[in-house]
C-alpha cells in the first residue's frame, strides 16, 4: 500500500448500516466533474473543498474497528480519485474485508477505463458497485441499497466473469 496516497473527502461515517451489508466504514469523496442535470448534491463537486486524509490515517480506523464488515466508497465521485482508493481497497481486502462503491458512471463506462485507467483497476477491487447517479425523478423507498429505480446494484466478479452486468441477488 501506498500511504503517502492522499484521498479529499467530504465525511466519513464510521459504523454505517445503510451503505451495503454489515457495518462498514462510508468513505463520502469530495469532487465530482459530471455535472448530471437537476444533481441533488452540487456541494460535492468542488474538488478543492472538503478535507485532505491519508490512504494511511484511513487504513488505521479501518483496522482499529473490529466489528466492521467492509468500506464503501460515495461521493460526489468516488472513481475520480480512483487512483488513491486502489490502494486502501487492496488493503481492505487483503483484511478480508468487502469493498461496496457507489457512481454515477456506469458500470459499463467504467470497464472501459472511464474516466481513467485506474477507475477500471478500482471496478475490479469492488465487490460491488451500485451503479448511476441518483434521480430524483426515479426515487423509490421501496429499493434496497440504492435510492432510484435507474441505479443498479451490481456483483462485481460475478459481471466479469460473464462479460455483462450480473446484478445482486437481493
Ligand atoms: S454523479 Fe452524482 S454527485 Fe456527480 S453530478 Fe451526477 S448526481 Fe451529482
């Protein structure tokens, strides 16, 4: 791992039981250069707001939290900065541990290296990803870990191994 990675983020949320399974660590990314119409979290875009932690700082409360099940990544984007996020995934995983992500890219967009090489590598470290920004205009309460009909909540291994999306059992 690389710890002088440094990952900007706009919260973190220690003992999460709404984003996935368990109870896991949300890691809130600051930034996100999409610019979805009607985006229901502007205040995330700006990549020089929020705070600046290390791969480092944030493997430690990881570690220091025995009842965790996994991490999962939000945003604002979490694949712009998929770079750093690689690092604390592989780690987290060498731990046993799951990693969820949540986009606003497509899984497909993100297969094909979009917006970066390294956003395809991070798809690959996820266990799952819900995929799509969320819509207002398709919000439902009755969905299970996303919070719009046109999100999708996506079994990473099991869309590689068929070469399409395979969505989770739920
Ligand atoms: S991906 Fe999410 S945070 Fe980014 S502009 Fe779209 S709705 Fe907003």
């Amino acid at each position: 791992m690389d710890v002088t990675q440094t990952v900007r983020i706009a919260g973190t949320v220690d003992d999460s039981i709404v984003d996935g399974p368990g109870i896991r660590l949300a890691i809130f990314t600051q930034g996100c250069s999409r610019n979805c119409p009607g985006c229901h979290n502007p205040q995330s875009h700006d990549f020089s707001a929020g705070s600046e932690v290390s791969v480092e700082e944030l493997w430690q409360r990881i570690a220091a939290n025995p009842l965790l099940s996994g991490i999962t990544f939000s945003g604002g984007e979490p694949f712009e900065q998929a770079a750093s996020l690689i690092a604390l995934a592989e780690r987290v995983h060498t731990a046993g541990l799951s990693v969820w992500a949540y986009s606003g890219y497509r899984y497909e967009e993100l297969v094909d290296g979009i917006p970066s090489a390294s956003a395809a590598r991070l798809l690959e470290l996820c266990d799952v990803l819900v995929d799509g920004a969320y819509l207002q205009e398709f919000r439902s309460l009755e969905l299970k870990w996303r919070g719009s009909t046109n999100q999708r909540v996506i079994d990473v291994a099991a869309s590689q191994t068929a070469g399409s999306v395979v969505e989770l059992a739920l």
